[in-house]
C-alpha cells in the first residue's frame, strides 16, 4: 500500500513561516488558509502588498518559498 503524507485528521499541520505583505487571489476567500497555498505551483500568481508587484521591495521574486525570514524585507 502506497504511504501518504495526509496528517492525522486530529493534528493541525505546520505550516511554514510566511511574511505578512506575501499575497495571492486566495488570501481573499473566506474560511481558514488552505495548507495547500504554503508552497508554489505553476498557475498562482503571487504579489507582495508592499511593492505591489511579483517582485517585493528587495528585488527578490515573491513565492511562499522564498518569502521567509530570510529576506531583509521579510514581515511576521
């Protein structure tokens, strides 16, 4: 039997560290985040909504994989 990596449907997955100005067409739906928008694909378009565009005020592209604390414009 194949193993998946759904968690225990009693735990709250751990979702990674993402800066508050990160923003996607999703973030506007009602109801919790989905844990799925956490990582990027290949049709989400992500802007940051303090330059208001895909790239944010460092020059960097935006995506949930690289909007981390790492980032010297990172917001928690």
């Amino acid at each position: 039997m194949k193993e998946t990596n759904h968690p225990h449907p009693n735990e709250t997955p751990v979702l990674p560290r993402l800066c508050k100005y990160l923003r996607t067409k999703a973030y506007f739906l009602e109801g919790p985040l989905d844990p799925s928008l956490q990582a990027s694909d290949d049709v989400t378009q992500y802007w940051c909504l303090h330059s208001m565009h895909s790239v944010g005020p460092d020059g960097e592209f935006v995506c949930p994989e690289d909007c981390s604390p790492h980032r010297s414009c990172f917001k928690e």
